[in-house]
C-alpha cells in the first residue's frame, strides 16, 4: 500500500473532536441568591455574542464568519462558520437590568436573580461588559 500524507485527515479518529456540542457548554451555580452562568465561547470575541431576553426566555447566541479565501484544494475543514445559541428559561419576571453579563478569555459570565416578582417584559438586549 503506498504512503498517503492526507490519511491522518480522513481518520475517523479525529471526526468529532470540535463539534457543536463543544461550543456554549455551560455551568450554573446559585450563590445568595443569584444564579451564575459560566459558559465557554472559545475562539469568539465580545462582538460575536449576543444575550436577548424575550418572554422570560434568555438566549445566548454567538455567530462565527470564517472566511473561505483559501487556495488550493481543502483536504478537510473543521472550523464552523455559523450561528450558535442555547436558551434557558428564567422566568418572565426578570428583566434585562436584572441580568448582569462579563466577557473575558473566551468564557461569558451571566448572572440574574433566583427569584423576582414583577410585570412581564417583552424581548430586550443585554449588554455584555
């Protein structure tokens, strides 16, 4: 059988080692009072992300746009170029100035009340510090 210096790339081996599921992993926690979302969002930047809350539904997004200028043939392509999103249900009392959001080395970190009782809001922005 002769040598193929591309076979590593076609090993099913490394098929899945970046996929979706790799990406917006999230941890949360309750501490006095507050939930605290660590989330990873490695290889994004601040701009990329976006936190909406809409009908007490919280939804994290990030949008990645790799650019497809390469030349030559692609012998395999694993990074995604797309859109990413998880949401949580928080509770349509919690309102965006509720929630409070911090950006740094690739981890988003979101924290909004347990508990709160107040009028229902439509879909809001938050901002991300």
């Amino acid at each position: 059988m002769r040598y193929n210096p591309y076979q590593l790339f076609e090993n099913d081996l490394f098929e899945n080692t970046y996929s979706r599921s790799d990406v917006l992993k999230t941890d949360i926690h309750e501490k006095d009072g507050y939930y605290i979302l660590n989330i990873e969002v490695p290889g994004f930047k601040k701009e990329d992300i976006r936190i909406e809350l809409k009908e007490g539904t919280l939804k994290i997004s990030a949008s990645r746009n790799i650019e497809k200028n390469l030349e030559g043939k692609i012998i395999r392509q694993e990074r995604f170029s797309g859109t990413y999103s998880r949401s949580f249900y928080v509770g349509e009392a919690i309102i965006p100035q509720d929630i409070k959001a911090s950006f740094d080395n690739g981890e988003l970190i979101i924290t909004l009340p347990t508990e709160k009782q107040k009028e229902k809001q439509g879909r809001q922005l938050i901002n991300i510090e």
